[in-house]
C-alpha cells in the first residue's frame, strides 16, 4: 500500500484565494473551500464561488465569502462528489505509481473565525480504483483538470472507489507551530511513523509527502473512525 498526503483548499497566497476556509474547534465541522481556477474551462462545467450550497455552508460559521472571490470560479480539486483528484508536472509523476487501494489523504490550512486560529487538519481521502490521463476522459466535468478547456499532455485524474473516497464529515487536527513552521504534531508522528518530509512541515510542496510506514498511519485513521460524505459543502 502507498499513501500519499496532500495539501488542499484555499489559503493565504495570492494564488490560493488570499483566505481560509472556516472551522469549528469544537465540533471539527468545516467548509471545504477550494483554490481560484487558474484557466479557461469549458462552458457549462465552471464551478463558482458563488454557488448557493457554498454560501449557505458558510454562513452556518457566520462567515460571508471575500468580496475578492465573488465571481471567480473555483479549481474543485478534490472533487468529493465525484470521487477525483488530478494533477500535473512532477506531482502527477508521483500518482502514476499508485495503484488500486492505495490512498490520497487531504488535509487543508482551516481558520477558527472566533478565534483567528491558523488549523492545518484532515479533511479527506480518496481510495484509489484508477488512474486516467485528463484528456482520456470523456465526461469533461469529472474534475477540475477535465474541465479546462486546453488540458494539458501530463494531467492526470485519479478516480476513487465509491466506498473509500471523500469527504471527512469531521476534519481531524493534526498541525503545530513550531521551529518557526506548521508541522505535524509531534505525538502524531509516532503514531504515523515515518513520513517523507522532514519534521512534519505542512507547507505546500512541489512533492507530495509520502507515508513511509503506510499499514501504520492506515492503522491510526481507521481508528479516527470518521464518516466519509461524498459531497463538497
């Protein structure tokens, strides 16, 4: 089995929507917000910031949308309700290799409104079934990368399995600050075992971090026994 860990949603660069998704510290309740769609994408298939299931999981933290976001449209990436993940370049070398039951884990920089808290935690995970180049697949609105209207020679889509694919309906807290970063917790390291990233740093990466004891961090998620939803708000 290989797992791979990989960072999502919109954060605080300007290339990742300049804001944070919400979060409720006590109930571990969140609102999967993606990053700003970067590219033309084929008419019809557009996913908006402004769709009304996403403003409406928002207000239930009592957070309005950026007045920066509004009629922009969202990069879905992980799409929840389809069950797909894509990538490309270097990052989609990595998901070439992976096989069926193998995973992708996502985890996301949320923010607690009333507390201004910075929360990197998990918030999905996707079972892999297989694997398609973007331009293979004829259904254009399977993912984000499917949906671009120039789709590039290296876009690659993993399509999960139903059954082990989605969205956590609880995220599962698992950052740090310290030594002058976001890492993972230290006590979660040992539980996990190794990973593939020094000391736990939670940053965007232009590699993706692997599990390197994979039997033992799946060992501790399915204990988290957290309910998978296949939908995106």
């Amino acid at each position: 089995m290989k797992i791979l860990l990989v960072r999502v949603g919109v954060d605080q660069s300007r290339e990742g929507g300049g804001w944070n998704a919400p979060v409720n510290l006590t109930t571990r309740e969140f609102a999967y917000v993606a990053i700003p769609e970067s590219h033309d994408v084929v008419r019809g298939t557009e996913r908006s910031y402004e769709s009304p299931d996403l403003l409406a999981e928002l207000r239930k933290f009592g957070v309005p949308l950026p007045q920066h976001l509004r009629g922009r449209h969202m990069h879905l990436d992980p799409d929840f309700e389809r069950c797909t993940y894509g990538d490309q370049g270097r990052r989609a070398s990595q998901l070439r290799i992976l096989e069926p039951r193998d995973m992708i884990v996502f985890y996301a920089g949320l923010r607690a409104p009333d507390q201004g808290q910075l929360v990197y935690a998990l918030i999905g995970q996707l079972t892999v079934e297989q694997i398609k180049r973007a331009g293979d697949i004829a259904d254009r609105d399977m993912n984000a990368h499917t949906r671009r209207r120039q789709v590039r020679p290296d876009d690659l889509v993993v399509i999960g399995s139903h059954s082990g694919s989605g969205r956590y309906a609880l995220c599962i807290p698992i950052g740090e600050y310290r030594d002058r970063a976001y890492r993972v917790r230290r006590d979660l390291l040992d539980a996990w075992g190794k990973i593939s990233i020094k000391d736990g740093y939670l940053q965007r990466s232009g590699h993706l971090p692997t599990m390197l004891q994979p039997a033992q961090f799946h060992h501790w998620l399915t204990e988290q026994d957290v309910a998978l939803v296949r939908r995106n708000y």
